[in-house]
C-alpha cells in the first residue's frame, strides 16, 4: 500500500523542478523492495531523468552553439 502511495507522489509532478522529490522517492520505494523483499519497478522514474536537460542557464544553448543545417554540410 506504501509503494503505491509513494509511486503516486513520483507520477504526481512533472519537470525538472520536482526531481529532487523523484529521487527521494526512488530512495524510498528501493528501501522499502530491500526491507521487504518484494520487487518494485522503478527503472521508469530513473529514465524519466534522460528526458530533462537541466542547465544553468535555464537549457538554452551557450554562443556559439549552432547546428549547420544538412544542406550546408560537404560529404567528401
């Protein structure tokens, strides 16, 4: 009954903002399968991690960081 709880409060909010949350509940539920023995999947809340580019600058590219278009690029 905790994991379903705790697996709720990690689905409830999205973004970068709440991923200190997601790990804590990822800490929690991988505490709770080791205590009990049971499994609990929680590689999906890890890989929702891929899917974030956090940045210092709020994700926009630095200068000079620009992608020539495939129509400018030369094959040899």
């Amino acid at each position: 009954m905790i994991a379903q709880i705790i697996n709720g409060v990690a689905l409830l909010f999205h973004g970068p903002r709440y991923l200190p949350l997601r790990i804590r509940c990822i800490q929690w539920l991988n505490r709770l399968a080791g205590s009990s023995g049971i499994f609990i999947p929680v590689t999906s809340f890890v890989l929702d991690f891929l899917e974030y580019n956090i940045t210092k600058d709020g994700g926009k590219p630095g200068k000079g960081f620009e992608f020539e278009p495939l129509s400018t690029i030369k094959v040899r």
